[in-house]
C-alpha cells in the first residue's frame, strides 16, 4: 500500500493493565499474529520504553483496514491483548501531510 495524502489507517495504542509481565512467548505469539496481519496488509508497530532495559510500558501498531469493526476485530485478535497483559485504544488516522519519495537511491 501507497501512503498517501487521505489514505485511511488505523492506530491501536497499547497501554499496560497491571504489573503481571507477558513472557517471550506471549511476545512471540503476538509478534507471528501481527506479521500474519501485516502479509494481508499495510501495518507497521512499535513499543515505548526501552528494549535494552527491557521497560515496556505500551506499543502503536497502524494497520489498514476497511472500517472501524474490522480494525477492532484485527486489534482484538492479538495474543497480547487476549491474554490482558494490554488495554488499547483504537483511532482512526486520516493521512494528511506525507514526505514526497526520493527519485534516486
């Protein structure tokens, strides 16, 4: 998928719901979801903290989808969130501003 200006993402923001830390399977098996998502369609995510001291206290993950009721049974169905290690909110994101390609590499 092309970004462009007006294009439609969604942006699920994940917030922690507790002290009880996920394990690196949790991890894993909500890693092989989104890139199970990410093969049918633009998504691109990401955590807040810091991996190196491993203080993760949420993630965004934008993905595409056609509506709202898509994009929350897309958000519902990862791991991380079933298994409430997370809470998240879910934004539409209209595309307004995007940086033009470089014509040379």
């Amino acid at each position: 998928m092309k970004l462009a200006e007006g294009s439609v993402l969604f942006a699920r923001i994940d917030y922690k719901t507790g002290s009880q830390q996920e394990t690196e399977q949790d991890a894993m098996d909500s890693m092989g979801y989104l890139q199970g998502v990410a093969r049918e369609r633009y998504l691109a995510a990401g955590i807040f903290g810091d991996p190196a001291t491993e203080t993760i206290d949420g993630a965004m993950i934008l993905f595409e989808a056609k509506d709202m009721e898509e994009a929350r049974r897309i958000a519902d169905g990862d791991p991380i969130i079933q298994r409430g290690f997370y809470q998240y909110h879910l934004h539409q994101w209209n595309l307004m501003l995007t940086t033009p390609e470089a014509d040379h590499q």
